[in-house]
C-alpha cells in the first residue's frame, strides 16, 4: 500500500474523530475539523475530493454560526447543515478545482 493512501485514511481517521468531538462536545474543534477535512479533500481530489468537501463547508458554516451565537436550539443546526451543504453546492458548481484548492497552489507549486 502507497504511503500516499496511508496518509489519506490516516488524516480521514482523524478527521472524524474531530468531527464528532466538534459537533458534539466542543464547537471551537469544528475549526480544526473542517481544516483536517480540507486537507483531506485535497488529497482525495484526484478522484472524490469535491465530494469531501462537503464536510469543511458544513463544519466551518457550523462553527461560524456557534461564534455568532446562531444557534440556540438543535433546528438552528439543521439550518446551518442547510446553508452549508448550499455554499458547497453553489462552490463546486461555479468555481474550478484549482480554485478551491487555491491555498495548496501556493505551498506544492
């Protein structure tokens, strides 16, 4: 097995873990979480990597919403569920993958 792959189910481990501590126990993890998944994403954009994407929009909509003070009841998370899965569908629909991935742009070239 590539170390690539080790790599990449490695992150993805972690970032589960971190998702599920971030929505349940601390929202300030979702930071992390959805940063862990952006890396995730790009490693994975070779072949589902606009599909990962999902998860960094969902939990960075999520954190953004718990430092606003957004959410107060549990329907207030499935609005912000909502916003986020609409920002990504609006991103991979619009912009090119270099674009989304602009950040790595930068450090790989």
């Amino acid at each position: 097995m590539p170390m690539i792959t080790i790599v990449f189910y490695g992150l993805l481990t972690i970032a589960v873990f971190l998702s599920v501590i971030g929505v349940i126990l601390n929202p300030k993890i979702s930071w992390l979480a959805g940063l862990v998944w952006y890396v995730v994403s790009f490693w994975g954009s070779w072949s589902i990597g606009l599909y990962l994407l999902v998860f960094p929009f969902t939990l960075w909509t999520f954190a953004l919403a718990h430092i606003l003070r957004f959410i107060k009841k549990p329907t207030h998370t499935v609005v912000c569920l909502a916003v986020g899965i609409l920002l990504w569908i609006v991103s991979i629909n619009v912009f090119d993958d270099y674009w989304l991935f602009y950040p790595f742009s930068h450090l790989l070239g």
